[in-house]
C-alpha cells in the first residue's frame, strides 16, 4: 500500500519580535493504516493524536521552529513516544518556545524519512529560518515546503532570522528544479505547483523585500 496524505487545520497564534497574530496552520500527516510521520505539530496536539487514529507515530518533522509550527509538539510527542525532528540552525527560535526541551533529533541536507514504504527526502531551504526545510516524496508526487514556498510565492522575511535573496536562492536551487507537476503542500492556505510557481521567480527577485 503506498502511502497516503492527510491534511489538518489547526488555529493558533504566531508571535514574534514582540508581535502575536492569529493563524491557520497546515499540519500534513504521511502515511499508511499503520504508521505516519507528522509534518509541522501546531497548536493542538490532541486533534493532530485523534487524526491518527491509532497509527504509529514514526516522527514528528518541524519544517522550521516559528511558534506556530512546533508549540505543539512536544506534547504530541510525550502522547506518541514519536522523535521530535528540527534542522540544527533552528535551535535558537526553538528555545524561545521550548527552553526546556530540546527536539530528539536533527535534520540534515538530503535525509531520507521512510514511513509506509515512501521516502521523504530533507531538502535544507533557508531563508524563512535558518534552519527551513522542505520534505519531497517523489513516489508522491508532492512536495511539503513549510513557509519556504506559497501559493504565491515565497514565505514572509520581515522578522528576526529571515533574509530574502536566501529564500529565493532556497526557491531557485532546491525546489523550482523538481518537476514541474510537484504538487506543493504548504505550511498555511492553498496548495499549489512548482509548474504554477516557476514562472514567477523574476517577478519574486523584482518586488524584492
């Protein structure tokens, strides 16, 4: 059986560099009637726990560690017994939500994550954060970006710890090269492709920041 994608909303908030506002996150879960690995545990742990309906929590992956993509993490995995997974370069944003518990494990450049037969390969894509990373599952056809790439174009790098040529050269080198038909699964709204992205890179570079 190949591996399936669900798909949460959780609410929240997002606070950082002194400001708070309020959020719609993506939470992704990827796997099969057995096992999953979670992308991104916002808000709520008990919703994200419920829509795993008894399957295995193999890992909990945080394509970065803004507050609004990891606040519910360790207790999903004080639920689970699941590994908390975090790029090492986020460490700093992620002691100002978690100064007392540090993630499991580290995610490098090109990792693979095998959960129901499928590999999810860590593509590390900083410019968001320093320690952003994409999750690219070819056998799925699909590609979970986090806040590195929208549906419109690149994620926000007004606050602390962004910095936008680094997100575009992110966007131009690791993510505008899959195939076009890559269905881009993002960390807030709309999915989207890299097909429908591609052809606003210039644009993007352009507006600037």
């Amino acid at each position: 059986m190949t591996a399936r994608v669900d798909h949460l909303v959780t609410s929240g908030t997002f606070s950082l560099d002194g400001g708070t506002w309020e959020v719609d996150n993506n939470v992704w879960i990827v796997g099969d009637e057995n096992e999953a690995v979670v992308i991104d545990a916002a808000h709520d742990a008990d919703a994200i726990a419920a829509a795993l309906a008894g399957r295995t929590l193999r890992a909990i992956v945080c394509t970065h560690a803004h507050d609004d993509h990891i606040d519910a993490a360790p207790a999903l995995a004080a639920a689970t017994g699941a590994p908390v997974l975090l790029h090492p370069d986020d460490l700093p944003l992620w002691e100002l939500t978690h100064p007392d518990r540090a993630p499991d494990g580290e995610l490098s450049d090109g990792q693979t994550i095998t959960v129901a037969g499928t590999e999810l390969t860590v593509l590390h894509t900083p410019g968001h954060a320093p320690g952003a990373v994409c999750l690219h599952a070819p056998a799925l056809g699909t590609v979970f970006t986090g806040d590195t790439l929208f549906s419109g174009g690149p994620g926000a790098t007004g606050r602390s710890f962004s910095h936008f040529p680094t997100i575009v050269e992110s966007i131009r080198t690791r993510l505008l090269t899959l195939p076009p038909e890559t269905v881009v699964r993002t960390g807030h709204g709309d999915s989207t492709t890299i097909g429908d992205e591609a052809p606003h890179l210039q644009e993007w570079i352009d507006r600037g920041h």
